[in-house]
C-alpha cells in the first residue's frame, strides 16, 4: 500500500455548471487528501515498473467467479450488484490473505462498470474497470486504517464524501485494517455512517472484528470470510504451477497448503519462493529441506518409541532432531498434528477426516491400534503442556526431552469399559462365588438361618443370579421392589441363598418372610435350599476392599491419576467430638 494517487482525464457527459464544479471540487479534496497524506491513501492494483510480479499479484482475481473458497459471499454481492440492492457500508471479516480487499476492489468495479455483465460481473474492460484496476480512478480511494487512523483523517473523509464522483456512479472508500481507528476517529466516521450520501459505499476490512465499536457493526452489512480449505488451495496452486509451466507434485501441493493456514496468498508466495528454490519441479522433498518440514518417518519412530516405553529410544530422537536441526517447537506441532490423526482414526474408523497421503493411510490405522483413546488424549495434553514450557524456557531441548520422557513412562489409561468387563469376567456366578469375597463374608457375617440344615443334596442346575431374583420376586412382591431398587441381592452358596441387604430395615422384614419363602421355593422347585441374611459390616467391607481383583483396579487407576498429577481423594479422618 505504498502506491501514489493520479488524476486520470477522463471524459463527462453534458451536465450543469453546478454538477461541473462540484466534481472538479471533488477531484480537488482527493487531490488534497493525496498530498497530505504521499504514500499513506493508495490506489488498488497498481502495477509496478519491474518486470517481474509476484504470484500472488499476478493470479489476484479480477472477478467474482475467480475467488477461491468464498462463494457464500461472492454469489451475496454479485446478486446485490445486479439487483442494486447496494448498502451503503460493508465490513469484511476474516484471516489475512483470505480476499477480504481483492473482493473490495472487485465490488468497486462491479458498481461503476459501464458494461456490467448480466450475473453482476463487471467486465474488466470498460475506462472505469481500467482506471481502477490500474489505480487511476479518483472515485475508489483506499486507504490504510493503521497509519490514518486520527480524527482529522476521518474529517477530510467526510468532506470528500459529500461531493459527487468524478466519473462513476459511487464513490467507494476502501479502509483497510479499520479497527486499528482510534476511538475518537470511529465516533466521527459514525456520523456519515448515519446519514451516508447516495454515492457513497464504504467498505471496512479487519482481521480482527471484536475491536470495532458495536455502533459501527450494526450500520454495515457484514461477511465473514473463512479460511480456504485445504484441497482448494492444493488444486489451485497446481493450476498455477501449470499455467507458470511449472511441474508441482500434488504432495508438495498439499504440504504448501498446510503450511499456511488457510491463507491464499500465502500459498502463492511460498510457491513463488519454492520455484527459485526448486526451478521448474517442485517436488516434496526439496520443499521439505526448504521449509525444514518434520520427516514424517521421525513422527512414526516417535509414537513406536512411546508404544514401546522406550525412553533411550525417545532420548535418541530428541539428538537427532537437535544433529539434523530442526526445532523443537516445529516438530512438537507436527507431533501433536500426527498424534490428531491417530485419535481421528482410532475414534472414527475412517480415513475421511485425516489430511495425509494415500499412501500413509494404513500406517495411520495399523499405528493407531497401539494406543487406546485415552492413551492418545494424555498424549495430546502432555505434549500441550510441554510445547507451553518449551516458549518460556531457556533450555527448549530439556523441557522437549521431559516432555517425551513422561509420555513414555505414562501409565497406559484403563477405558471404564475395560474396568466392567474386568469386574463382570470376574464376579462370581451361582455356584461359583469368589473364593475371596466367601471366605471373608463366612468369617465376619452374622448368619440369621430360619430352618434347620437338611441333609445334603445334589447341588440342583443353576439358574443365573438374575433368575434367582426374578423367581424370589414372582414369590414376593415387596423382594422384587427391593431388587429393582439394588436395595437387595442374592448370592447362591451350594444349598444355600444368601440375601444381602443394604439397608437396616431390610433384615427384620426378610426374617418375619423367610419360613413361607423357604416353603413356597421347596413347592416351585422340588429341592429344599437353606435361605439366610447377611448383614453388611465394616469388617466385610474390609474383607471385600482387600480382594485381589479390586487391588488390581486401585493399582491401574492410581497410575492413571498419578500419570495426570491427580491425586487420590480417600477418605478423611472422623473427627473426635469434644465428648468423645
């Protein structure tokens, strides 16, 4: 935005005196802005002396129809243009390098085209499109928001903007970067933002829209420009490599388009840098020495090292990294890109979400079968942790090395699905109660039995717990409320059922019901069974939180939370009263 303003002659159609001289006063207030403000107010598209221009001026587009990866707004103005439905401010939102002041400077032309195209493109061809797209045009000033953002700038726009165009129908102010206006200078551009004249279309574009007062939003009419995907930048810069006569391989395609964030003209002049770097065959591993992009081949060693818990591995790669010089930042980003596509795959299946080579996609799915969604999110925050470390050390090396190291020493996470499975593969089942959780309940329970032991039977065919509860609720109601509740259960001992209460209240009602339960089984079955209660205890709860099984759970959880710096919430202390 260096560019001089000039006054091209251009030719009026018959008018009056009045009309004349306004718009020579007009063209004298421009004039008068130009020179106070040399090299500050420019004029789009201006080309330059030198022969060479860089990709991203040479390719910029010309017309609606030519913006990458912004139809929801280009289809917007073009129908506004050919309806004239046109507002009188318009804000552009969005990322640098996106088309927010390219599509200003073609909606300029649109609206003072002489020969305006019947889908609302403007023709490229007429005096005003050439005037403007050489910046010649005394109608379309553009201005940059960061260096005339004072009051009196904005003063000498209003000024301006009261007097008609030269030779258009708008007079159009470009003003880039306008939440860098100070607020002094936003409440004078309120004003005409009010009552704009009929001529005149502002046109806003910011990179960052919360900086604007909301009294300004709310008189333009905005659009929100998105990041260009990055298919679309990839097949774009193989068309411009191929109109260059420049050979670009699809893979170093995609790796520019990742590499600058949804930016198009970043792309193209990355391209441009990589076509001097490479000549006229851009291929992937030249662009990965120009760009020192991570070998993904390092990101592969790396999570086979973490599978592994190989930490004189993982110790081995940080020194090749520092040998082969690359940084450490950079590849704990490309890390953390390579760790997304093992959880994408691992969680979704598919290889639709991921952003790699054909080629690469099994290795991905195969990779991704060493690691459990749970292992992969510890990953992802530990490595997030350590990339913060890693901008506020002095020694970047150390905090990557630490980082790695605890990656690979973290407890593998145990899924709560893994954990039932656990504990439904090793409860016991009628008639094969756990050793363990028998003996204790044998040594510390309270036996209430209500008849006498009959002689021993054969141990009749089993029912599943669940049917040893559905046939005492069939014999009783009150039983099958309480099982449905979990206030009761029922455990099988050879002969003998053992109900198990939860509350209190539960034992002296099961006591006044177990002589005719006992007595209606013996009808239904034509076995005799022993029922008794089991009360809880305190030395059956100990019994129980002593049993291998639930050790081996409180080992794997401990690792678990220990790995994420959590600590173990146990029970406090009762404290003594002051009776006591």
């Amino acid at each position: 935005m260096e560019e001089t303003v000039s006054v091209a002659p251009t030719t009026t159609p018959a008018c009056s005196s009045t009309a004349v001289s306004h718009m020579a006063l007009g063209i004298f207030v421009v004039c008068t802005l130009q020179s106070r403000h040399r090299g500050k107010i420019t004029m789009p598209q201006q080309q330059e002396q030198s022969g060479f221009v860089g990709l991203a001026r040479k390719w910029r587009p010309k017309t609606f129809s030519e913006l990458v990866g912004q139809e929801h707004i280009t289809v917007t103005l073009r129908n506004a243009v050919r309806m004239g439905r046109i507002h009188a401010a318009y804000l552009f939102c969005g990322p640098r390098g996106v088309g927010k002041t390219t599509t200003a400077r073609i909606l300029a032309r649109a609206l003072n085209c002489t020969q305006l195209r019947p889908d609302g493109e403007p023709c490229n061809e007429c005096q005003s499109c050439q005037e403007i797209l050489s910046g010649r045009s005394v109608d379309v000033v553009e201005i940059d928001g960061a260096s005339n953002n004072s009051v009196e700038d904005v003063r000498r726009i209003r000024e301006s903007a009261k007097f008609p165009p030269a030779s258009g129908r708008y007079r159009l102010y470009i003003i880039d970067e306008v939440h860098m206006l100070s607020v002094s200078a936003f409440n004078a551009l309120l004003k005409i933002l009010e009552e704009p004249p009929a001529h005149v279309v502002f046109v806003f574009a910011t990179t960052e829209p919360q900086k604007l007062p909301a009294t300004v939003v709310s008189r333009c009419q905005r659009f929100d420009f998105r990041r260009i995907p990055i298919e679309r930048i990839a097949q774009h810069l193989v068309a411009v490599a191929r109109q260059e006569g420049v050979e670009l391989q699809e893979a170093a395609a995609s790796a520019l388009a990742r590499k600058v964030d949804g930016s198009l003209r970043d792309a193209l002049s990355l391209l441009d840098q990589a076509i001097a770097f490479c000549g006229t065959h851009v291929t992937l591993e030249a662009l990965a020495q120009m760009l020192r992009l991570v070998d993904v081949e390092l990101l592969f060693r790396t999570t086979q090292a973490l599978a592994q818990r190989d930490v004189a591995a993982v110790l081995k790669l940080v020194w090749e990294l520092a040998q082969r010089g690359y940084d450490g930042l950079e590849f704990v980003e490309a890390l953390q890109e390579h760790l997304r596509n093992l959880l994408t795959i691992r969680t979704t299946g598919s290889a639709q979400l991921l952003d790699v080579p054909a080629e690469l996609v099994e290795r991905y799915r195969s990779e991704a079968e060493h690691f459990s969604v749970a292992d992969l999110l510890n990953f992802l925050a530990l490595l997030h942790s350590t990339q913060q470390a890693m901008r506020y050390s002095s020694q970047p090396r150390i905090r990557l090395e630490l980082g790695l190291v605890q990656m690979a020493l973290l407890e593998r996470a145990v899924e709560f699905g893994e954990l039932l499975q656990l504990l439904k593969s090793n409860s016991g089942r009628l008639g094969e109660p756990l050793p363990q959780y028998s003996a204790a309940r044998t040594q510390h329970s309270t036996p209430h039995p209500t008849s006498a032991a009959s002689p021993a039977q054969p141990a009749p065919a089993q029912p599943a717990v669940q049917s040893w509860e559905s046939i005492l609720g069939e014999e009783d109601p009150a039983l099958q409320a309480a099982f449905t509740s979990g206030a009761l259960s029922v455990r099988q001992e050879g002969t003998s059922l053992v109900l198990l209460p939860s509350q209190p209240f539960l034992v002296e009602l099961l006591k006044g019901r177990l002589p005719a339960l006992t007595a209606r089984l013996r009808e239904r079955l034509g076995i005799s069974l022993v029922l008794r209660i089991e009360s809880p205890s305190a030395a059956e709860s100990q019994a129980e939180a002593s049993s291998p099984l639930l050790e081996q759970i409180e080992q794997r959880l401990t690792g678990l939370l220990s790995a994420q710096r959590l600590p173990l919430i146990s029970p406090a202390p009762r404290q003594r009263s002051r009776t006591e």
